[in-house]
C-alpha cells in the first residue's frame, strides 16, 4: 500500500451550515443554540414550538389533576396561601416546638 506524504491531503473543514432535523431548513452554525453538550440539533424556531407545546401539555395536564382532585387541590393552595381550609388538617410535625 503506498502512503500519501504527510500534508498533501487537504485538512477537513467544518460545517458552516447545519439542517434542522423538524423543518428541514439549512441554517448557519450560529443560529443553532449552544447547550452543554454542544450545538443544539433544533433551530432556535422548532425549539421554541417544542417548549410550547411542551408547556401546554404541562398545564393541561394540571388542569385535569384539579377536576379529578378539587378537595386535595384547594387543601394544597390554602397551604400554599398560608391559610387553613375547613375539613383539611395541616400537617403537624416538623416545627421549632416539635
């Protein structure tokens, strides 16, 4: 096998554009968010429609642990709230007395 000589190859060079894998769309390098990992695999548009849709899922999802669970969720608030609801103890235990 015959060996190239050291440097005649040319160096490799990297990409200067990156295709979003949900649109589909070429974009340069530095429209691609930076995460600790590298660069993004989402433009900044497809990943700001997957966080809201993320988002949606999430307050759909509360919304219907609340219909299946109003008692438990009005105790939580007026905890929350620092207020005591009418048929629901607060937890004991814990404090500087305790």
């Amino acid at each position: 096998m015959r060996h190239e000589p050291i440097g005649s190859c040319s160096p490799v060079q990297r990409a200067r554009s990156k295709r979003c894998p949900v649109c589909g769309q070429a974009k340069p390098l530095a429209a691609f968010p930076t995460t600790p990992a590298g660069i993004s695999s989402y433009c900044p548009d497809c990943q700001r429609a997957a966080s809201r849709l993320a988002s949606r899922r999430r307050r759909a999802a509360v919304r219907l642990l609340i219909a299946a669970h109003p008692e438990e969720w009005a105790g939580l608030l007026g905890l929350v709230r620092g207020r005591h609801q009418p048929g629901i103890g607060r937890p004991r235990g814990g404090g500087r007395g305790a």
